[in-house]
C-alpha cells in the first residue's frame, strides 16, 4: 500500500508543480524574483529550493552520497530553464516511484545532513519527507504569490488527483 501511496503522492507532485509554474509564469521576473518575507527570500529562491532538494535526495535514494549544502543556490536564473528543468525532475520522480518496491522502503539510509551530523533514517520515512518538503514549500509559494496581484491556484491534492 505504501508504494501506491508514494506513487499517488509523485503524481500529485506533478500535478500542483505544473499548477504553480502556470500561474507563477503570470508574473513578471522581478516578482518573482521580488525579496519577500520568505526563507528563500522568494519565489523564484524556492522554486530552485525546492529542486535542490529534489536532486538531493533522488541522489541519495540512488544510494549516492550528496551533501546538503547549498540549499539556497539559484540552479536556474531564467525561468523557463527552470520550469524546463522541473518537467525533467518531476519526470524521473514519477519513474523512481513507479519502480520503488517495499523492500527498498524497508531500508536504511545513511547521509549527512545541512549541519555535517551523519544520520541513518528509515526509507519510508525519508520518502514522506521528500513529498513533505516539497508541499511545505509549494505552500511558502502560494503564500508569495498572495502577495501580488496574480490569484494563487488551488493545489488541493484531491482536487488535482481528481478535477
């Protein structure tokens, strides 16, 4: 049950991405690149935020070690080699679930972590972690995107998996 929940969970990823890329495509560069109130000071940081960590942790359930450094870096400037670069990354996030088996998820995975600390977690646990991380940041983004004159999209996963 817990790898069709993961695959649901990939789909919708997909799903609320493509959402929010459309309606954040209404805006113009300097809003979305328009420091707010924000971890990753706005739009467009967390838009790459949020891949970040999607290649970090595809690596490191590739059984790859990757450091969690540089969690704010800005992989793309122009957007539409951001929103080209998300397609591909939500693509190859679809075909590790459609490939997970539960006795991957009963694994153990052994990292180092934004602080340098080593830890060893649960795969199942990691994996929520990985579509947690993303909606909490989709959220910071609907939240930004309050902030301009754009109306934010709904991402309700039952809403998306199911128009």
């Amino acid at each position: 049950m817990l790898v069709e929940h993961f695959q649901m969970l990939a789909r919708y990823n997909s799903l609320a991405n493509h959402k929010l890329y459309q309606v954040c495509s209404q805006l113009s560069d300097a809003e979305r690149k328009q420091n707010r109130p924000a971890f990753f000071k706005s739009i467009h940081g967390t838009l790459n935020h949020i891949l970040v960590g999607d290649r970090i942790w595809l690596t490191r359930f590739a059984g790859k070690q990757i450091p969690s450094t540089m969690l704010d870096a800005i992989l793309y400037e122009d957007y539409e080699e951001l929103w080209t670069a998300r397609r591909v990354e939500d693509e190859q996030i679809e075909t590790f679930v459609a490939n997970l088996t539960a006795e991957f998820l009963h694994g153990t995975i052994e990292y180092v972590n934004n602080a340098g600390k080593t830890c060893a977690d649960p795969v199942n646990l990691l994996v929520a972690h990985f579509f947690n991380h993303q909606t909490h940041h989709r959220g910071q983004i609907h939240d930004m995107v309050t902030q301009t004159t754009i109306s934010p999209p709904s991402l309700d996963m039952h809403r998306l998996i199911r128009p």
